[in-house]
C-alpha cells in the first residue's frame, strides 16, 4: 500500500467529526498541507462503506479535475486493493460500486449537475468558482428527505485575501459553516526535507510567498507580473510548433508546449514532477510522442543534461536567459493557458515582483513556486524575440482591452 494512503490525516478526521451538524466543511490552507488528499480518502471511505451515497467530485474544468481529483480517487481506491479501473464509467465519468456513485464534472459540463441530487459535494480548487456557480451547487444539495445532511467539502489555498470565498465565507462564516486551517506542519512526514526547506526559506524571499504558502494565510495579489493571460478549455494543435524545458530534480522539472495561433498564444503543461532524472523525462517523452522536430530550448545552465536529450534525438538548444528581457516579452504577448495546465495555472496567478522589507520593489521575480512559468519564457523568447526566422508582427499581441487573467 502507497505509505501516503495507509493512514488517514487525524487532524481533518477530528475536525470532521467533531462538526456532525454543520453543512459546508472549508478545508484551506498552504502548500503541502495535505488537505485535498485527505478529502478524496474520506469520499473513498463513504464510497466503499456508505448507503446510497451520491458523490460529486467537481472543479471548474473537466480536463483539470482528470489530472487531479480523479487521479487522486483512482490512485487511493487501487492502493487500498478496489479494482476502481473496472468500476468507472470512462465515457460518463462515474464510479459505481453497490449502491453508490461518485460522480465526476467539471462546470463546463453544468447538465450533469442539473439533474441530480448529491449527498456529498467536494469543490476542489474552490477559488476558481464563482458566486453563481457556487450558489447553483448548493441547490443541488440535500433537497430531498434522504440527503438532509448532506454536505459541501471545499479546498484551496487562499492566495487572493479578495476573493469571495475569502470575504464571504472565511471572514464572514454562517452557522451551517466549518473552517479547517493547515499547513504542511499538519503533514509534515509526507513531505521531502527539500519541499520543507523551500516552504521554510520563504521567510527570507518574500512576505506575501511565505503567508499564503507556508503559513496558509490569505494572500495579498500585488506586483503581479503577468495578468496578459486567460484560462480555457481549448485544445492544442496536433502538430507541435515549439517546447520550453526547466530542468529539475527536488524542484520539479517543467516542460510547457507553446503554439502561436492567430490572435494568441497557446500554452499547454505537458510535465512537471519532482524527483526525476534526464533519463526518467527522457523515456517520458518517448512513451507520449513528444515531437523530436519541434524546437525545444532549455536552460542553459545545464549543457550535459541538453547534450543527453539531443543524443536521444530531441531537436533541443540551450535558451536566452536574460530574465528581466524575457518577462518583458511575454508580457506584452495575448496568452490562453489551456485549462488542465494545473501547475502553470498555479504559479502564474501569484508570479511576483521582489519586495524589500521597507515595501520597495525589486524588478526580479520571487524565486519560487516559477519552473513553468521559466520553461515559457525559455520558448517564447529564445524562439521569437529578434529571431530573423519569423517576423515578430506575426506574434499575437497582447489586447490591453482584454480582462486580466486569474480567477474567472
């Protein structure tokens, strides 16, 4: 059994059971707290314990909840021996064993939630909702007499002290509401000495970092350096025109797909792990096809590990690394992050400006929580900028019109 699943976290057990009459359960808090994987083992256990138990596992996208949610219910259900491949719908996206269901929706699919009634529904990545989107899911639960006590599980990290889950629920909490905070004290045994030491070093990098992702505290959204984006749910073209690599090992290593469409650029997460050698990225990319033609630059600080990937047929350069130049391009281009691009979608949200103690900023970027957000501009800028191979009018440019990216 996979270590992280043997043991439930008591710390959330606890909270939930002392709570049996509230409705709406807030699980928030900072990095590594281990409150999502809490949340899918308890649905795991009312799955395979529960009556009639009709369960909504839902976020925004339905691209990004099978990379997530999903994975993480399959993943926990396998490791404790339940053949859950056998027992999911793939085409509807439902798990069925003995009376109960989970089901699985992002919002962009809003019928499947119109027609049913749900006794457990968990919001995950709840900050990408909206109010209407989250008042329309609280009609949809516990209307009939059986699911009376039914409840909303909902988790995120609190980087925006503005957002209305912070204003109206956090703040401003009604009766029916349990507020859980954590932080990754409250997992600390799962956790890698080398994630600990970068949430920890947080307090010597930046004020805002180390409030919203070590001490889990809602954020302040200043200096933000790139609001030229929004995120959908759109496809990539099936020919790849260029790849950004970081490379990494105890952070993770980050590989982003970018396309140039007519009036944007298109950018898609295609890896980002911890803990994986040239060789894992290496056999990686050859068991999901990533184009050996397409250019792919990467950082320039590490020409052995280029040299491999080119030995290993991989049309790979080393990448411009004038960061201060870089970010100033990609700002001014009109960028779509593809809506299952988790990680890309996480770090661009809260990608910074340096602040000095006396609260002036420094035009460098915080260095944290930034390997996709690095792999983009190692594409974008080395490929395009003053590149004679194409025109740079041709590179959609950023509508300042345009809404700025972020939640929606």
């Amino acid at each position: 059994m996979n270590n992280l699943y043997s043991r439930i976290n008591d710390t959330f057990l606890s909270f939930v059971e002392s709570n049996p009459d509230k409705r709406k359960f807030v699980f928030y808090g900072g990095a590594g707290s281990g409150k999502s994987v809490f949340i899918a083992m308890f649905i795991c256990i009312r799955f395979l314990t529960g009556q009639n138990e009709n369960i909504l596992v839902l976020r925004k996208w339905l691209p990004a909840l099978k990379i997530s949610a999903l994975k993480l219910i399959i993943d926990i259900l396998i490791s404790w021996g339940f053949d859950a491949e056998s027992h999911l719908n793939k085409s509807d996206l439902i798990l069925k064993f003995g009376t109960n269901r989970i089901y699985f929706s992002g919002l962009d699919n809003p019928e499947k939630i119109k027609s049913a009634e749900f006794t457990y529904i968990w919001i995950e990545e709840a900050t990408d909702l909206d109010r209407e989107d989250y008042l329309q899911l609280t009609l949809r639960l516990g209307r009939a007499k059986h699911t009376s006590n039914a409840k909303i599980l909902m988790s995120f990290n609190p980087i925006d002290q503005y957002h209305w889950l912070i204003q109206d629920v956090i703040e401003h909490p009604d009766d029916t509401t349990a507020i859980c905070h954590s932080t990754y004290l409250d997992n600390y045994d799962n956790l890698s000495d080398a994630f600990i030491k970068d949430l920890e070093d947080l307090i010597n990098k930046d004020e805002n970092y180390y409030r919203v992702y070590t001490l889990g505290l809602p954020g302040v959204l200043k200096n933000i350096i790139y609001t030229n984006y929004t995120i959908q749910n759109v496809e990539m073209p099936a020919h790849p025109q260029l790849y950004g690599l970081d490379f990494g090992f105890n952070n993770p290593m980050a590989l982003v797909e970018v396309a140039i469409r007519d009036d944007s650029v298109r950018v898609h997460e295609r890896f980002y792990e911890r803990g994986k050698t040239t060789d894992d990225l290496i056999k990686w990319m050859d068991k999901n096809k990533i184009s050996k033609t397409a250019p792919m630059y990467a950082d320039s600080a590490e020409p052995d590990r280029i040299e491999q990937i080119r030995k290993a047929g991989y049309n790979i350069h080393p990448a411009k690394k004038d960061v201060a130049a870089g970010i100033d391009y990609v700002k001014s281009l009109n960028l779509v992050i593809t809506s299952s691009s988790l990680n890309l979608i996480g770090e661009i949200r809260t990608y910074k400006y340096m602040e000095r103690k006396d609260g002036s900023v420094i035009d460098e970027p915080v260095p944290f929580n930034d390997h996709g957000l690095d792999a983009l501009r190692y594409a974008l800028f080395t490929r395009y900028f003053n590149n004679t191979q194409v025109s740079r009018d041709k590179i959609p440019r950023r509508n300042k019109k345009n809404p700025r990216g972020g939640f929606t």
